[in-house]
C-alpha cells in the first residue's frame, strides 16, 4: 500500500513511514527505529550521534560538542562583552563580536603588537613635567639643565670628571655673556695648582691658568709642609712667621 501526500509529503510504503521535509531530507519511521539522516535509532533508545541531519530554528537544551555555523549570538552562557577599566575613567566594555578592543600609547609611549602579543615600550625622546625620582639616576650620555636659576645640591661634595680613569684638569666656569664662554676656576693638572682664566670656553678638556691661587700651609695649624704646596707664591705659616716661597 502506498500513500502519497503532496508538498511537506507522507509516504507510507509497506510498514515504514517514510517523512519528507524541509530541512530533513531523509528521515523514516520503520517498526521499531526512527532514521534520521544517515543515522538509524532505535525506539527506546538515544543516538549519541546524529550524521547528515540539517536543522533549522531548532532549540536545544544541555551540552554538546562540535562546531556550528553564524556568529554565536544566540548562544548562552558564552563571553560576548569584557568590561574594561582604566585610571581616571569609569569601566567600559567592549563587544567581542563587532569590536576590536584597542591598547594604544600616550605620552612618550608606544605599544607594538605581534602575534597576539603586545609590547609596551618607552619613547626614544620623552619629556616630562616636575619628576620625581626616588632611588638612584643615571644618565649615559650628556645632562643639560636648561632655564636654572638656582641649583640645589644636598651632597656636601661634587665629584667632577667621575669615571675618568686618566689624570687631566678640571673646573668650574661661569659664563659671561657668550654660549660656553666665561670665568674658570679650576686645578690644572700638570702644575697640581688651582688656577683662573679668563674667557674660557667650557667645551675645552683642558686649559692654562692666566694666575695661580695662592695657599697658606699652617704649620703651627699642625699643616705639613710637603711639596705639593711649595710653590711660588704660596705661603708658609711657622712659629709665628710667615714664608714665600718664591
């Protein structure tokens, strides 16, 4: 006995119903199985997997493995927006569907991304207002104060020349007038005398005293008087008189 039913059709062909519809294209219904797709079930029973079966609009509940098609957005219990935060704003959020969440640099930084990493490094040339450095500074290279009126220096002693490994002179000038240009008052190394000169360009690694600055060795101050100091024009303090040497 056949049966035939147009347009979402019924066959019934000997003992089996076999159903056609949209979306399952091959399902029948026999004594005691149901095929649905490629896959035969028998009644009474749970297939754990199903093969060749399309459907549409269908509602599942529990869990399941595998992929699917479309973006997911009719999913539940998936991650579809990260909430972000930030120093100085509120929290934000980002859909992770239609949305690039974007790291981007500031003030003398710049971040860099490859692969899925992304790297956050310091400008070459920063500039910053009124810092603050706690702990040690170090500077390889050259340091420029400029627009200092005062300068202000708690140590009680100022190393100049630091990390020299060689013997060579060395001072203090102040310009006058002229970029680079002024008063030196400096140690002038191969005489081992503190000296003066005048227009002195402070770019120079070394210069020639125009005068020598006089010492006074105080022997009855307990001062030695050794040869570093016996020079013309220095002078000598013992038992009350006083010696020039010349």
């Amino acid at each position: 006995m056949i049966v035939n039913v147009d347009d979402s059709s019924i066959e019934i062909n000997s003992d089996s119903l076999r159903v056609k519809a949209s979306g399952v294209t091959n399902a029948m219904l026999a004594n005691d199985s149901v095929t649905l797709g490629s896959t035969e079930v028998d009644l009474g029973t749970t297939a754990t997997t199903l093969a060749g079966l399309t459907l549409t609009g269908a509602t599942a509940s529990g869990s399941f493995s595998g992929s699917f098609e479309g973006d997911g957005s009719g999913l539940t219990g998936l991650a579809s927006t990260l909430t972000i935060d930030a120093d100085g704003v509120g929290t934000s959020t980002v859909d992770l569907l239609t949305e690039t969440f974007d790291i981007a640099g500031g003030t003398n930084v710049n971040t860099q991304l490859t692969g899925q990493t992304i790297t956050v490094n310091l400008d070459d040339d920063i500039s910053v207002t009124n810092a603050v450095v706690t702990g040690d500074l170090t500077v390889n290279g050259t340091a420029s104060f400029a627009n200092t009126e005062n300068l202000l220096v708690a140590d009680r002693f100022v190393l100049f020349a630091s990390g020299s490994t060689t013997a060579g002179d060395g001072g203090i000038v102040v310009q006058q007038g002229t970029q680079n240009i002024g008063e030196v008052f400096a140690f002038e190394n191969s005489a081992g005398r503190w000296g003066v000169e005048t227009g002195f360009n402070a770019s120079a690694s070394a210069y020639t005293p125009a005068a020598y600055m006089g010492a006074v060795v105080d022997i009855d101050g307990g001062q030695a008087d050794i040869a570093a100091y016996q020079k013309n024009g220095n002078i000598k303090v013992d038992s009350g008189d006083i010696y020039i040497y010349s």
